[in-house]
C-alpha cells in the first residue's frame, strides 16, 4: 500500500462523476456509504461534474458528496479530492479563478480543507508560474492539503515542477491521468517516467475504459443508444475485444467479474497507487471493491499485457 497525507490508501478510489448525475441521493449515499464500510477511504470528484447534463450547472456531485459527508459523520474516514480548471464559471487556472473555485468546493462540500485538489487540465493561455503560485497560496491557506495533476504532458509536468522548485513552493504530489488495459500510449510513453522521477502517486482515471472493461459491451447492438455509447466507440475494436476476452478468462478462474481483473491489472503497474473506478448503483460496488483484495499472478499479468500490447504497438 501506498500512503497519501500519512494514510494508507484503499486498493480503490472512488469515483465521485455520477453522483447527481446518473446516481440519484440515494443511491450516492448507498455506494458512498458501502465503499467506506469495506475499508475504502478516497474519493475522487471535480467542480464540473456534471455540468455536461440537461439543467445541470456544474458542482452537483460536491453537493452530493457534502451532504453525505454532513449526515454521515464519516468526513475523518475519508480523503476527498476535487479538481479545478472546467467549471462554467471557473474555466482555466488563473490565480483568482483557482482561488475563487477552490471556495466554491469548499462551500459544497461543508469542508475547511480539501485534502487533494488537482489542477484537472492544463491552461495554457495562463502562466504556469501563476497557477503553482495560486496553488501553493491555497496549501499554505490551509484550504488544501496536497496538489495534483491531471490530462498534463510530462514536458508541462516537468516546467511546474521546475518552477515550484526555482520558488519554493510546494511540490504536486499525485497525477491523475487516463489508462486502461485498451488505453496505455500516453501514460507509457512519457507520464509514467515523470512520475517515477518525481515519485507521484498515480491515480489512473477511465481504469474501465467507461465501462468496456466491465464485458458487457461486446456488439454494435449492445452499444446502440446507450449513455455513453460515444464514449465506448473508441475501445469498440477486435484487438480491444480480445482483451475483454483474455480478461475474462482470467476473471472466470479467479471467480471475479471481468472488470475486477482490470482493476487488479492497474494496481500491478508502475506507480500506480490505486485505479478510480465509479458506481451508478451500489450492486455495481462489489466488482470494483473485489479488485482491491485481487492480485494477479505473473502469467496473468503477463497474458493481459501482451494481448494488450497489440493496440499500441
């Protein structure tokens, strides 16, 4: 295990995109309540989630998640990371804009202190001086306690990093960043070296490729007119089929869902700390908690990575 701020972290961060949106109160609370009771303790959510939806303006999901934090009595239990930079009102990482969206959560989420604020896509229109700076005057506020990068290359990770250094402020020390057993190129070919250099925690967003990992894709006809059918479609070929199919077979000899051995999968590379996975529902809760407790053998790492290999090379 890893530690984040002097915690160890559970086998799965939870994803907090579907409350509010595709989760109603209910059952956030359900799956929020269920992830803690199984040990888990870090919770991923952004400013913007979902602002994408009909009548939605952004923050719904903090809103959710500070509710459950005030009835539940479970805010010691658990970690919470936010993110700033796609909020409507809130767009991009100037000073006063990451200053002004860091209250806002705050104020949703009925907390004094957000443990692990990310900086969710990179600006640059926006001096990456400025926004370390404004980054570093919200830790030494006391309104975060640690920084994060995500959907940042390892040339912009690498010049913050520089300029931290060159002014003192305080280092990010997480990076969140798409990766999946049918997604690999980016994080492989350039993130995961910065983040061995800087040693950054790795918290892999999309672990299930939104939800092709979990099997339940397999032709055209399951994809039509589904939610995320869009987003699926890049995953949707033979090579990332076939992956589907060798961890499935795995999956079968371990008596797990398919998308347990995906997880397991993220949890065996390189600096990664833990995947995010989300529940709409909280029967969906145990496919993702199981992978915490899974640790694949080196031949089903290895079956895993070379079927995998093929949509990268």
């Amino acid at each position: 295990m890893t530690k984040l701020l002097g915690n160890e972290v559970y086998g799965l961060v939870l994803g907090g995109n579907t409350f509010g949106w595709t989760s109603d109160e209910n059952q956030s609370q359900q799956v929020l309540n269920k992830y803690v009771e199984a040990g888990g303790n870090v919770i991923d959510t952004a400013d913007v989630y979902s602002a994408w939806a009909p009548g939605h303006s952004g923050g719904e999901s903090e809103i959710v998640l500070g509710r459950w934090l005030a009835t539940s009595g479970k805010r010691d239990q658990v970690m919470i990371a936010t993110k700033v930079s796609q909020h409507p009102q809130y767009s991009g990482l100037s000073a006063g804009n990451v200053a002004s969206a860091a209250d806002e959560s705050l104020l949703r989420l009925g907390i004094d202190t957000i443990d692990l604020y990310y900086a969710h896509f990179d600006d640059t229109q926006t001096p990456l001086e400025e926004t370390a700076t404004a980054f570093d005057a919200l830790v030494k506020e006391g309104k975060i306690r640690a920084i994060g990068l995500s959907n940042y290359s390892p040339e912009r990770i690498r010049q913050w990093f520089n300029i931290a250094r060159e002014n003192n402020l305080t280092l990010p020390i997480a990076l969140e960043p798409q990766y999946n057993l049918v997604y690999r190129k980016d994080y492989e070919d350039g993130l995961m070296q910065v983040a061995q250099e800087e040693n950054l925690m790795v918290f892999p967003y999309f672990s299930l490729a939104a939800g092709f990992l979990t099997g339940k894709y397999r032709t055209q006809d399951d994809l039509k007119g589904k939610q995320r059918e869009g987003m699926v479609q890049d995953f949707f070929t033979p090579a990332g089929l076939d992956v589907v199919s060798v961890a499935e077979q795995i999956a079968q000899d371990h008596h797990v869902a398919i998308a347990t051995v995906a997880l397991a999968w993220l949890k065996s590379r390189p600096q990664v700390s833990a995947p995010i996975a989300s529940a709409r529902i909280p029967d969906q809760l145990p496919a993702l908690l199981d992978a915490a407790q899974l640790d694949l053998n080196a031949e089903e790492l290895k079956a895993l990575n070379d079927i995998s290999d093929k949509i990268i090379s």
